[in-house]
C-alpha cells in the first residue's frame, strides 16, 4: 500500500522515519494518533531497550538461589528465610529539569517495583552523579536531588541505607539518578506481572491520573534533557504511597490478587501491555473509567499520562467489589477500567468507541532491536612516562588533607544525614564506609547491600571498569564478611547512535559479564538508561553495580573503623602499585586521563574468600576496602570512624615503596585493586597471617591503631581532630551559598 505522509512529530515520539515505515508494513495500515503515541512509548529504549536488549543476553541470570531472573518487575533470590527482592532504577532526565520532584519520584519508582513483587521494601540506596560543584547549576541540581531522595524515603518510611555521590565534567547539565531498593517476601508470596483468565477484571488503584509525565518514557531516550518542558516531570506524594504500599501487601496474601504492575514509564501503555504480553492474554481498557484529577482528558493523555503513586491490578473474576472495599479501608480509590481477553491485543474504548486496536507483540516483541557499528577509540597517551615526570611531593601530610577534602574523597555525612537510615530498626551498620548492614527480623541472618562504579576507570576501558565494578561491590561485601547472592545494575550511556558510545556499551556489559561469572554472582536485574547527553557530548560509561550479600549471622558482621587500640594492621592483597588513574593524579599532578588499575579476578576472588573465612572465625576487628584515594584514604577512613588513631610500621611503608617505583606518594595513593585494609586483635594475628598465605593472598603489617594521629615514619604526621574537621565539613563547603542558583 502507499506510504502515508509521516508525522511530522515523530521525534516528539520517540520514533525515527525508519522504524515509522516498520510500524506501517507490520501493521498494514497508518496508526491513528493515540496508537501513535502508545507506539512511541512502547518503542522508545527506556521501554524497549531496542539498542541494549542483545547486548543484555551476555550476562549470567541463573544461580541456585535466583527465583526470579531479568523481565519482571524485579530480581528475587532465596536466602532460606524467605526470598530477597532488588531492582536498581534510573531517573536521570526528570532530575536534570527539576531535581526535587525527579529525584523523588525516582524514589517512588523504584518502591512500587519492589512491593508490586509482593516484597516489603526494607532499603534504598542511591547512585548520584552531579557536575563540579560551583559550576552552572550543578549545586543546585545536587541539593535538590538530596532533598527529594530524603523527603520520599523519609516521608515512606523505609531507610535510606547507602550509596555514592560523584563528581564529574562530563555530568554537567545531565545528573544520573540511580535508585536501588531491597525487599524481603515470603517464599510462596512472589507476585508477577502475568495477567491470566480471561474475563478477570483489572483495577487502576491510588492516584487519579492527570497530565504530568506524558511522553517521560519518550523523553528519556533522547538528547538535551533540560531542553524539555517541565510538563514530562512528574510529582510524587509519598503519604499516598505508603497506603498503596500497605494495602497492596495486605491484599496479596488474600488470594483474590492474580497480576500486579505498577505504573511507571508510559504509564498506563506500559502497564497494561507488560501485563497481558506477559500472560500471553489480551486486554480491552476503558479510559472513561479512570478517574482524573484534571478535565478534559483525551484518550491520548490518559493512556500515557505518568502520574506516580498508581498500579494495575488482575483480580480473580467476582471478586472486584471486596477488593475495592479492601483498598477504601485504606483511603484509596480504585476503578474497574477493564478485562483480560484471549485475543492478544490491546484494545482502548473511549466513549463506547474503539480508539485503539493493536496486537501486543507489536507493542513488545516486534520492538526492534539494533546491532549498532562499533568504533575503539584512538590509544591514550603514555600516561606512566607523564606521571613519572612528575616530582614527589615533600608534604604527604598536606596531601592527605587535600584528598579528605576534595569534592569526591570527603565525608558523605551531610547528605547522609538527611535520610533517616533507622527507620523500621533493621540497620545494623549503617551508612558512612562501605557496605550497609540490616537484621532480617525473626533469623540470625543480615543483608549487606551496596552500590559501586568508577566512571572515570571505565572512560579509559569500559569492559575493565565494568569488572572493577563489579570486583569493588562484592569487596565490599566480603569486607562485612557476606557471601554476594545477586547483582542488580544501571547501565547509564551517552547515545548509542554514536559508534564510540556503542562500543562503551557493548565492552562495559562483557566487563560486568566476565566478573559476575568469575565471581558467581547472578545478574537479577536492572535497567538501561542511554541518551544522558547534552550539547553533543556524552557522559562518561557508567555502569552502576548494586549488589546484595548474605550475613548467616548478622551479630559478626564486620565494621569499617577501627575499634579499639592496639590492633594490629594489614593489608591484604597486591603490595605492588602502578601508576595509572586516580584521584591523586588529577588532584595533586593535574593528571587526568590514564589508564585503569589492572585486576585479578582470581586473586580478587581468593580475597573474597579470605575475608568471609577471617570473619566467620571471629578474626576480623574491622575492614575496610581500598578504593578512590588508595591505602592511605582507607587507612583514614578506619581511623576517622571511631576516632581511634594508627601508629604506621615505616618499614612498611618502605617496603610498598620499593614496590611502588620507590614512590612513597605512589605507595599511599595509588588506586590499585584487590586490596583492603584490616584490623586484627594481636593474639589472632598469627592465624590471620597463616590463612593469607594459604589463600595465597599478599599480606603485610602495616602497623597498629591508637593513640589520636595518623602517624607513618617521616611521611606523615596528622591530628585526628585536623583530618576530622576537613573531611566532614568539605561536602557542605562545596555546596554552600549555591542552593538557590538555577
């Protein structure tokens, strides 16, 4: 048949002129514009992953724990008291318009895919990346994303437990918000987006739907985010939530439930289409039974409107009355707004007439996918011959300052702070350094959670800086002394239309690949989140690992900072340092770039092990891992966090020297892998340093804590008190005075 004239808003859509040529011969005749739109969303890649779904079959989704891998809602695991469900979530183009309401609803987000699993949330943790601070309205899009994480989580009641905040260039004008939630559910409560039974009735429950949002899905799969009206924003009401929260987990034990979607991106396209496509049914909706907030609604708004706090229900056939009365003991409205067919389309009536009539498949599994042209970028420059030339600083007292300070080293207490972390009394070693730790009510066991990523290690190689990823979140874990049971991820990329991003892409998931199989740790769930640029230039690869460990008793969890004095300190893993990308570099040397530290996933995994064992024997005082600013960040970190000093061996730190080109600076700061920093009460030093050398990790005494300095030989020589007052108040500094700038 001739083609039809196209649109002449495709892009507004989310659709090229190529794939509207697709939807015309798949079709055989021109989409209407509502079906237009629905088409848009369904295609978009925040809904389709139509430049990520081939690349995301690479990695490893089963394991003997996992219940529920990647295509639903969330991941679930079984840790034998029940099952444990995550889901990491991106919400970074609403941030960058307005930080508040799309850091929330990001929050809001990520619950809702949580408690649609029949899990109750337990933890939120949150992977921020912002701009220098100071610079346009980078302080201003940081604060109010902290604000809006704080406000939902705190108003929802679950604990904001952990995270990371970095920053970067190349996140100026386009933040990535990054929201990880864990929950626990029964082993025989798992609920799924699979509706079935046809003639049972579905529910739209919460909210009543307005016009915000329309065309979010859309607008996170494109370019130039703050070039987009406010209007895709949506706004979040935590209160509402948390009554949806609750009458949806008292409603699912009731056996009356049979599918449950939240209503996120696309909103009730999205949902309605997941739900059916998934059951293998159809579906036939009636948008003039879904209530509204606002007048004069167009099929068009209310089948793509994104207002938060709403979810689809399939209920068993009979049963829609007692479930309605069921979510009004709660103060909830619920509509009747349509039924479950066996025909395999959607079909949308407005005013008893049919405005939609689609097959499912066209909506989901015809969603192209692309396999996009590849291109390396040219080689770095010799970075170690440009380090090399660099002189060694006289005062590494003045450098550890310097690092406590910087915008990426300091204390993260000032965001921190503002979440309430002990809410539902589960924390048991609460944010601050490293891995969070919560008790699972009624066992001895715990969950250690964390999220992790180096953006700058995977601009100098992808596929390493993914695996580092990977590495430094399970390091984490090991360090609390949890065995690692499931990852979840957020994969953030500029556009994949361009040959270099695609190529950061596809090397980032073989990274994340290669280590969660070295490590045996099953990829879940997750999200991709692509088109984060503005003006042309992407940000940085950043794949974001979350990762969840298992405490069989939660009492020996491992904390970060020295206890007590007199403890004796190692390092376990490579003595060797190298000269390669680091916080130091750039900081004190005016180095950027370089290369990525080397790693050893086998040696990392015989650290992992080492550590667990060390914990489980009761040998483990205190852990921390070694990351940004190296060794001696670590060690400060340890010392800073219960205020107990460390008395450094200079025998010691001559020997890393010697390993580290005979640079006492490179030794101290170099960000070299596999490494953590632990303490050991003297009597168990002995057996510590037997069972190092039987996993065949490195393993030297650095010293001992005590006392109120950070004192290593000549090299340096700090007052607690000092490195105290720089390392938390800088954050709060960065960011003063600029909170109000647009």
């Amino acid at each position: 048949m001739p083609s039809p004239a196209e649109p002449a808003d495709l892009r507004a859509i989310g659709l090229s002129a190529d794939e509207y040529q697709l939807i015309l011969r798949m079709l055989g005749r021109e989409p209407n514009p509502v079906e237009l739109g629905m088409l848009g969303a369904m295609w978009s890649e925040h809904c389709g992953y139509k430049n990520s779904r081939p690349l995301l079959r690479r990695l490893p989704t089963s394991g003997p724990r996992v219940v529920q891998g990647p295509g639903e809602n969330a991941g679930a695991v079984d840790i034998g008291a029940g099952l444990v469900v995550l889901k990491m979530e991106s919400h970074n183009h609403p941030s960058a318009v307005e930080p508040h309401q799309g850091a929330a609803t990001g929050v809001g987000g990520i619950l809702r895919d949580i408690f649609t699993m029949g899990a109750r949330p337990i933890a939120l943790l949150d992977s921020l990346r912002f701009g220098p601070p100071g610079q346009g309205r980078n302080s201003y899009l940081a604060s109010g994303v902290v604000e809006g994480i704080a406000d939902y989580g705190n108003c929802i009641g679950v604990p904001t437990v952990g995270g990371e905040i970095y920053f970067d260039d190349s996140y100026s004008a386009n933040p990535l918000v990054n929201v990880m939630c864990v929950g626990i559910a029964p082993r025989d409560g798992l609920v799924r987006a699979r509706a079935s039974g046809a003639g049972n009735p579905v529910l739209l429950v919460g909210a009543d739907t307005g016009r915000d949002g329309i065309h979010g899905a859309s607008f996170a799969s494109i370019e130039d985010p703050e070039q987009s009206h406010r209007g895709v924003v949506q706004v979040g009401n935590p209160f509402l939530e948390k009554l949806l929260l609750e009458a949806c987990l008292e409603l699912v034990p009731s056996g009356l439930v049979v599918a449950m979607q939240d209503l996120g991106a696309a909103g009730l396209t999205s949902s309605a289409v997941e739900l059916a496509a998934r059951g293998g049914c159809g579906i036939v909706l009636d948008v003039d039974r879904v209530s509204r907030r606002e007048s004069g609604m167009t099929a068009y708004e209310v089948m793509l409107s994104e207002s938060q706090e709403r979810m689809l229900l399939v209920v068993q056939r009979g049963t829609e009355g007692e479930v309605q009365i069921r979510f009004a003991r709660w103060g909830l409205h619920s509509d009747v707004v349509g039924t479950i067919t066996d025909d395999g389309r959607i079909r949308v009536l407005e005013q008893g007439r049919e405005v939609v009539n689609l097959p499912l498949r066209l909506l989901t599994e015809d969603v192209p996918a692309y396999v996009r042209e590849v291109v390396p970028p040219e080689p770095a420059d010799d970075f170690a011959t440009r380090f090399a030339a660099t002189r060694e600083p006289t005062d590494l007292s003045a450098v550890l300052l310097r690092l406590l300070g910087s915008a990426n080293l300091c204390s993260r207490a000032f965001v921190y702070q503002q979440y309430d972390h002990t809410v539902q009394a589960r924390t048991v070693v609460p944010p601050g350094l490293g891995a969070a730790v919560l008790r699972l009510e009624g066992t001895r066991k715990g969950l250690a959670m964390t999220t992790d990523c180096n953006a700058g290690y995977c601009a100098a190689n992808p596929r390493l800086g993914a695996r580092i990823a990977v590495a430094e979140a399970a390091r984490n874990l090991a360090c609390r002394g949890a065995e690692p049971i499931a990852v979840t991820d957020c994969l953030n990329f500029g556009s994949p239309e361009r040959p270099e991003v695609y190529w950061q892409l596809s090397e980032a998931v073989d990274g994340l690949a290669e280590a969660c199989r070295a490590l045996e740790i099953p990829v879940v769930s997750g999200n991709v989140s692509l088109y984060n640029e503005t003006g042309g230039k992407p940000i940085a690869p950043t794949p974001v690992v979350g990762m969840v460990g298992l405490l069989e008793e939660v009492a020996r969890a491992v904390p970060s900072g020295f206890p007590r004095a007199g403890q004796a300190i190692y390092l376990l893993g490579p003595l060797e340092a190298e000269a390669t990308r680091s916080e130091y570099a750039a900081l004190v040397h005016g180095l950027c770039g370089g290369p990525a530290p080397s790693l050893d996933l086998a040696l990392e995994r015989c650290l992992h092990d080492l550590l667990r064992g060390l914990a489980g024997q009761g040998l483990l005082a205190a852990a921390q891992d070694c990351s940004e600013g190296g060794l001696a960040l670590a060690l400060a970190e340890c010392t800073l966090a219960q205020g107990i000093g460390f008395q450094g061996q200079p025998q010691a730190l001559d020997e890393l020297a010697r390993r580290a080109a005979g640079r006492a600076d490179l030794a101290l700061f170099a960000e070299a892998q596999s490494r953590c920093v632990v303490a050991c009460a003297p009597p168990g030093a002995a057996a510590l340093e037997q069972a190092a050398a039987e996993a065949r990790v490195p393993c030297l005494r650095l010293g001992e804590s005590g006392g109120e300095l950070f004192q290593w030989g000549a090299w340096l020589s700090l007052p607690l008190a000092r490195m105290r007052a720089e390392w938390q108040s800088a954050f709060e500094r960065h960011l003063v005075g600029l909170r109000t700038e647009r």
